[in-house]
C-alpha cells in the first residue's frame, strides 16, 4: 500500500521535460528575399522575464549586430526589431530565453537574404491585322452537305427495304 501511494505521487507529477524552439520568423534555414522588420521566435511553453535574461542576437553576414531595441516577450514568443538592411547572405540568430518551469534555453540557427532575380522576357509580337484569316482547305462546304445528304438517304432506303422484307 504505501510503495502504491509512493507510486501514485510520481505518476501524478509535472513531465521534467523542458521546453523547446517550435517556430521562428524568419525561419531556420529559410532563404527570404528581404530582411524583415522584425524577428520572432516561438517556444513550446511560455516564457518569464528576470531581468535580461532574455535575448536575441542577430548578425549579417559581415558579423555586425543587426537587431536593436528591447526584446519582448509574449507568452511563448520573443521578439526583437531589425535595423533595415541591404546586405545579403547568411544571417545567424543566437537566442537565450527562460521557460516558465526556470530552465533556460540557449541556442542558435540561420537563415539567408538572397536578392530575388528579376528576370523580363520579351515576346514578339506580330502585326495585328484586322483581315479575316483565309482557310487553306480546299473541301467546300457544298461538298460535305451533298455527301452527308447521300449517305443519309443510303441509310434511309436501306432501313426502309430491311421492314419491307419482313
């Protein structure tokens, strides 16, 4: 009875897993066209703030910072602003954040600017002309009526004398 009721308060007790990183915007290993105005990441349980002891860092390819500003937090999700920037390649997020249950989570991904190639074709365009187009083919309408009109009177004999013949 009592290594059942020790059993029972184990059971009934909160998963010690911790939490972990379900989505991003950007997303890791995405290749966007733009650097957007702001990065957020979402964890799979919310998140508390002490102090600063959560971040977001995000660096261009050259290894300057590019996120400014405080950080927010939302439930789940951080959040930090962007500066503006032209630069393409490579981007690398490093993120700090602490779960509701006190585990602090650290970690860190990637994701690429790539300019979008704008590529134009041009088509050639003949002139418009406003004459009706001209049939090549040589089978006159008359023609086709006259044997449509003679096979249908084939098959309309050939009916008649099959009833006759019963």
């Amino acid at each position: 009875m009592i290594l059942g009721a020790i059993f029972l308060a184990f059971a009934n007790s909160p998963a010690s897993a911790h939490t972990v990183l379900v989505s991003s915007t950007p997303q890791k290993d995405s290749v966007i066209s733009s650097l957007p105005a702001t990065i957020s990441i979402t964890f799979a349980e919310d998140l508390v703030v002490i102090g600063n002891s959560n971040s977001i860092s995000v660096l261009d390819p050259a290894g300057e910072e590019v996120s400014v500003g405080e950080i927010s937090v939302s439930g789940a999700t951080l959040s930090k602003e962007l500066t503006p920037s032209d630069k393409t390649g490579i981007f690398s997020v490093e993120y700090r954040a602490v779960a509701a249950d006190g585990h602090v989570i650290n970690g860190d991904f990637a994701f690429t600017v790539e300019a979008m190639a704008v590529t134009t074709s041009e088509t050639e365009v003949g002139p418009i002309s406003s004459e009706p187009i001209k049939s090549e083919n040589k089978i006159s309408i008359y023609l086709i009526l006259s044997a449509t009109a003679i096979i249908g009177g084939l098959l309309v004999l050939v009916f008649i004398w099959k009833r006759q013949s019963k």
